[in-house]
C-alpha cells in the first residue's frame, strides 16, 4: 500500500491531491494506494471534499520505517513527518521551489512545474485512459484545486495552463467558475470557530531567512473584516505561537480576495523591520496594507528580508 500525502497545514490542494493521485494509482496504474492528510484540512477544503461527495482522509500522524510514500504540494522536510527520511518515497509531485533536505532510498519519480497548483500539474502527466475515464468528482477536486491556488485566476503564479484546465473542467462539468469560486471562498471565510493560535497555523508555512525562523501564515478571505475585528487578541498570540513552535517571528498576512491586498499585521519592532525592509515600506502603525500582495509562494517569501 502506497501513502500519498500532502503538507501539514493542509489546504484545498494538498488534500484533494492527495485523493488525486490515489484515484490515478489505484484505478489508472493498477497500485493499491490511499489519500493521508498531515491535520485537519481547513474549512475550504472541508467544503471541497463535501461538495464532491469524499470523506476526509484519515490524519496521518506516524510512518513505519520503509513505508511506500508519494508527497504531493510540497517536497520541503519541515511540512513532512519528522520520520519522512525512514519511508520510501517513490514519488514527488509538487509546484513550489525545490527546497531539499529529503534523502530517498533509490531514484525516483519527481515532477516540479511551474504552475500554481499541483493539480493541475497532476492532470498535466496523466494520459489516456486516464483522461477519458476520470469521473466527475476527481474532475471536481482539480479544479477546485485550481481556483482555490489561483483566487478565481487573481494570483500572479496563475499561468495559461491552470486556466485552460479550469476552464475545460469546468465546462466538462457545467460549473459557473465564479458562482463556485464565491462559494469556496466563502466556506474558506469562515474562521468563526478557530482560536487565535488556530488561525496563525491554519494556512502556515515555516521559512527560514538569514538564520531567522518564521512562521508566515495567510488567511484568504473575502470578508477581511471578520479577521481585522480579532487584531488583537490575534497579535496577542503571536509570541506564545512562535514559543511552541520554535520559530523566531510570526507573520500573518491577511489576504482580501477580492480587493487584490494583503493587510500584515504588527505586533512587535522586529516585524516592523522586516516589513519595511522587504516590502519597501514605511510602517505607521500595528498593521499594513500591501496593495496587490496575494500570493505567499510567488510576493511574500520570496521578498522576505531581516
């Protein structure tokens, strides 16, 4: 049996890649295999995996020593299980910059594009049958994959291809891209039953620049007022967030869809700094907007400076 498995923090495209690949391995390869999740998936994907009828994948919380693994939506060691480096990988399938760390048993199947969603990378190697025989609800979870890594096509790592494959799926399907993007990103909003230290890892990747560790964590949302109106008590958390999870800083960049801006929060000096210093800004008070910033992998990460 093959594991497959995307990110801790799993969103959208981590979860149903997972179940992707799964359904490819087990129905187009002939490999018994099943879908893992490194958490609980957040709301958005939670309304993914209902709209398309799959239950949530069970939590992976342990490997054994030579289990049989494909990691998916990401290939960086800190987002695996601290055991990755005993399983056999037999495949990497992912679309962020190649960060390593991962040491494999034997060579490997590995495929990185340059595409804003693994799903869309994934229907990018399948070849017949596979094309032909995917059922409507794996068609359903790529494309929700898609639009949920895309913003509806907003985001500047949206590439043609993304939006030729959305748009096929989409009209294979009878879906109205933007009714179904409004009610994703309205599942993805709702962050009513989250605490605060819940939402700074909800959608959260670790990063380290010039030795400085961070969390940098984004909310997508369409109604940012609903995060604005928790600052506080959100900034408040920061410290004892960045303590239990060993990282110097907390970032949060709350990301309004629709507007096409992220608001950073404040909290301290420090973050101040790293603002001004990586987004060339001057910073007033405990946040700031920063207009046209949406994408973590493509603007924030790669911008980041101490």
């Amino acid at each position: 049996m093959i594991k497959i498995f995307g990110h801790t923090a799993p969103d959208t495209d981590a979860t149903a890649s997972a179940l992707i690949w799964a359904w490819y391995l087990n129905e187009i390869a002939k490999k018994p295999a099943t879908a893992y999740v490194l958490g609980a998936p957040n709301t958005e994907a939670d309304f993914v995996l209902q709209r398309w009828g799959f239950d949530c994948p069970e939590v992976l919380t342990d490997l054994e020593d030579g289990e049989k693994v494909v990691i998916v939506d990401t290939n960086n060691p800190a987002e695996l299980p601290a055991n990755i480096g005993n399983a056999d990988i037999r495949q990497i399938i992912d679309h962020h910059l190649l960060v390593g760390g991962l040491s494999t048993k034997g060579p490997i199947n590995i495929t990185m594009r340059p595409v804003a969603a693994t799903a869309t990378v994934m229907y990018s190697i399948m070849r017949e049958p596979a094309l032909d025989t995917m059922p409507d609800a794996i068609k359903g979870l790529i494309l929700s994959c898609i639009i949920s890594d895309t913003l509806e096509f907003r985001s500047p790592t949206t590439t043609p291809r993304d939006t030729s494959v959305a748009h096929r799926l989409a009209k294979d399907l009878n879906i109205d891209i933007p009714e179904y993007a409004a009610e994703m990103f309205a599942a993805k909003s709702d962050i009513s039953h989250f605490s605060d230290a819940e939402l700074l890892r909800l959608d959260s990747k670790i990063f380290e620049v010039d030795a400085t560790k961070f969390r940098v964590s984004v909310l997508e949302t369409t109604s940012p007022d609903t995060v604005l109106k928790r600052q506080a008590s959100i900034m408040d958390s920061m410290s004892a967030v960045a303590t239990e999870d060993g990282v110097d800083h907390v970032l949060l960049f709350v990301v309004d869809i629709l507007n096409e801006q992220s608001t950073l929060f404040i909290p301290n000096a420090a973050v101040k700094s790293v603002a001004e210093k990586s987004f060339d800004i001057t910073v007033s008070g405990d946040s700031v907007v920063l207009p046209g910033v949406v994408s973590r992998k493509k603007q924030i990460i790669p911008s980041l400076k101490v």
